[in-house]
C-alpha cells in the first residue's frame, strides 16, 4: 500500500533527508549564481523559452510530421507508439529485428516511465544503465528519485557499499574519485560487449532531424561507438522548430540543472554513421512516444508539457526536500511530478491523486522554471479537477465545513474566539476517523485565535 507523502517523509531518515537537501540547496544555489551572472534578464530568456515551446505544441501536428520526414531524410527509422506498451513492444520488435541481446543505455526519463528495463530483462535481453546514477540505483534494484541527480537520496557510503557487495570493489573505500575510477573500469568492458545503445533525446529539431542529447559522463558517446543499432525513445513534446532554438534550450538546460553554463557533452546526432566515420552505429531508430500526452495537451494543465526536465523547480521545493522523488511514487518527482504523473498516469493510478496537494503553493518552482511553467496555478487545476469529479486522495478532509465557517462572520468570530480551549482538548483523539488520520500526520501550532480582533479594536480606539 501506498504512503501519502506526509507519512513517508515522516518516516525517511535522517541520512537520506540529509543527501536531498544538500543536494537540493547546492543546485538551486547554483542555478541562481550562474543564470544572473550571464544575464541581465533572464526572465526574458525564460519567457522566451516558453513562447517557443508553446508555439511547438499548438502546431505539433505540423512539427511532428516534419521531423519525421527530416529524420527519414538521414536515415533514421521513425516509429510512433501511442502507449506504453506500444513503446516497449517496438523497441524489443527492433532489437529482436537486430539480434540484439545485450545492450547499454544512457539516462532516460521516457524509459523509466515506462519501466523499459525491467521488460527488456524479462525478455532475454540485457540491459545495463550507463549513467553513472542510474547504474547505481540498478545496482540497488532502486528508483531515481530526481530527474537530474538520480542517486540524490544516496551519500558515498552508501555506494561504496553497493560496489563492495556487487564484486565491483575489492576492498571499501567511499573516495568519490576512487567511486569514479571503479566504475568506469566495470563499465568499459560493457560497452564493448555491447550490441546496441537505447538513448532518450532532450531536444529534436524538425527543421533537420537533429536529436540533441547532453549529459556530464560522455556515456552516450561511449554507448554509441561501439554498437550497431542505436534507439532512441523521445516524448512527442521534445521537438522544437530549429536548430536556432536550441540554442536558448541549451543554455537554459546546463544553468538550471547542474548551475553550468553548457553541459560537459552536446551531442548533435544527425542519423546513423556516415560511410567515412571509424565508428558508430550503422541503424538508428526514433521511437516517438505519446504515452498519454495528447490527452495532457487537451487538457487545461498543458503548459507541463513545456518541461525539458532540468529537476530545478525539485531543487528549490520545500516538500520534495523533505520528502525525496520517492514519496511521489512516479519517475516524475517534486512539483513536476505533482502535475505530470496525475495527468498521465491518473487514469491507471488513481492513489496519485494526493500529489496535486504535495504544494505549499509558495511559488519558488515557478520562479525557477527555465520555461516559465505557472505550475502552482496547475496545482490549483487539479485540486479543482479533483473536486469537481470527487475523487479525493487519502487523508483528506472535505472542505465544506470550512468553506461555510469562513463565509459567515458571526460564527467565524465565536469560533476564532473560542478556539485557544483547542490547545486544552486532546484533539487527536477525535472519534471522527478522517479528522483523526489527517491530525496523525501533522503537528499543529498552538491555537492564538482572537487576538487580532482585539488588537485591531485597540487600534481603532487610539
């Protein structure tokens, strides 16, 4: 069963809520320093970055179209999968087209969305994750729990200890450079061994067919050089118009995620290997994925769709902080994921339904978006959402009694008047259940009603 993310961050320890405030605080801290250094204004690069997006999405079905042509002009083999299933059926239909039976694979937020490793595993296939995080959280048979920094929620001793018990270290030693070292060795002769590379994209231009991929590992290129098939799994809201537009993307991306002007690798893939490259894979495949998308973007939340999944509105949220990605129960964590996973996995996932509520509404994830994301006004939609359909998430208290003690001023007066005798009462021992479970997670202040009434009569007076 589910927890509701009050009782799990209740019950995280303190070890892990260290790792992800640390480490939240650090890229925030980042993110500011490096954005308002290069830019006078970066609110208007942010705006910008939005406009574009926006544009993309209303014309999506004459982008979408056009990217293919372009990708097929150099190449490349698109696909289109409606569903998760239909995805993971493709990308094993090519494999299997292939022969493929071990491969490695870069970072990706659309595969773990999907669950794309365990159901190749299950299906013969080898798949071993090459991000540096990613490969630790295989390691563990864990989840991400941040879009950028995977391993947030782990410190150095806990993979040290990871790398001990898996053979990969002979001896413990929780050097972070030692950590480095070791995996590169282990993970060197995988690539070799390998027979194909699946990839995401965090960018597609439909003017050429380009698919854009960064990381700080270089583990895409290591991934590509060896093998001949190459897949690519790419949300349908990854495209953009030009190649000139990724350079606002690119530059937003790098300062947002890890607070650094420009990733340590760009790569630009603009098809399978040319006849006079040394290396690299021969068949490439574009899986373009919808997954519930279009359904997000007829709803009224689509602005989410803008995100390029820079983990910067995680970095700053109050609640994730105190919570970690996994309380959220989806690959998409923080507020991000508080509208995302309901919006795409709702339907299949109803107990989601709480995340919406996952909010202090304070803004700051607003504040911080590369694309300008209104994602507390989203939050609104959905709780609104929620309401109009009665679906409410566990713990919750209806809101009428309040709404009708707030609109009539006489017993909104008896009632602040009288509530100091709350402090008094044992409240937590309220025969009402739903009362009672909502007041089990949370440690209220003191009672202090009254008091205003009366230092604005006294003002009145002087």
């Amino acid at each position: 069963m589910h927890q509701l993310i009050d009782s799990y961050a209740r019950n995280i320890s303190d070890e892990k809520q260290a790792s992800v405030i640390d480490g939240s605080a650090t890229g925030t801290d980042k993110r500011y320093k490096v954005l308002h250094h290069d830019y006078a204004d970066p609110d208007s690069l942010r705006k910008l970055a939005a406009q574009i997006k926006d544009h993309t999405l209303h014309h999506l079905d004459e982008y979408l179209p056009k990217a293919e042509a372009a990708l097929i002009n150099n190449g490349a083999h698109v696909h289109f999968a409606d569903s998760d299933a239909d995805a993971k059926n493709t990308i094993l239909s090519i494999l299997r087209s292939h022969e493929v039976t071990r491969l490695t694979k870069s970072k990706s937020m659309a595969a773990e969305e999907i669950h794309l490793n365990p159901f190749l595993i299950e299906n013969g296939i080898e798949c071993l994750e090459s991000d540096l995080g990613e490969f630790i959280i295989q390691l563990d048979d864990d989840e991400p729990s941040h879009i950028v920094k995977p391993i947030i929620h782990k410190n150095r001793r806990d993979i040290a200890k990871t790398f001990l018990r898996e053979g990969i270290a002979a001896d413990y030693n929780d050097d972070p450079e030692t950590i480095t070292h070791r995996a590169r060795y282990h993970l060197r002769a995988k690539y070799m061994e390998a027979q194909a590379v699946i990839t995401g994209a965090n960018f597609v231009s439909a003017e050429t067919g380009r698919l854009v991929l960064v990381t700080n590992e270089g583990n895409t290129r290591f991934g590509m050089a060896p093998v001949d098939v190459h897949i690519a799994l790419v949300g349908i809201e990854k495209i953009v118009p030009t190649d000139r537009d990724l350079g606002v993307f690119l530059n937003l991306l790098g300062r947002s995620a890890t607070g650094q002007q420009l990733t340590v690798y760009t790569e630009f893939i603009n098809g399978p290997k040319a006849a006079e490259q040394p290396s690299g894979p021969t068949n490439m495949h574009v899986v373009f994925m919808n997954n519930g998308r279009t359904d997000v973007l007829e709803s009224n939340c689509r602005e989410i769709l803008r995100c390029i999944r820079c983990g910067a509105c995680q970095n700053v949220c109050p609640v994730y902080r105190q919570a970690s990605g996994h309380a959220y129960r989806s690959p998409y964590g923080g507020p991000v994921g508080a509208v995302l996973s309901p919006l795409l996995f709702g339907n299949r996932f109803p107990e989601l339904a709480d995340l919406p509520k996952a909010s202090s509404l304070c803004g700051a994830c607003n504040e911080v978006c590369p694309v300008d994301i209104p994602i507390p006004d989203l939050l609104l939609r959905l709780r609104d959402k929620a309401k109009q359909e009665e679906v409410y998430s566990p713990g919750a208290l209806p809101m009428s009694p309040f709404a009708t003690l707030a609109t009539s001023p006489s017993v909104w007066r008896t009632a602040m008047t009288m509530s100091k005798a709350m402090n008094h009462l044992p409240i937590h021992m309220t025969p009402l259940k739903p009362l009672q479970e909502w007041l089990n997670l949370r440690t209220l202040p003191d009672w202090k009603g009254g008091d205003f009434r009366k230092w604005m009569s006294a003002r009145k007076k002087n």
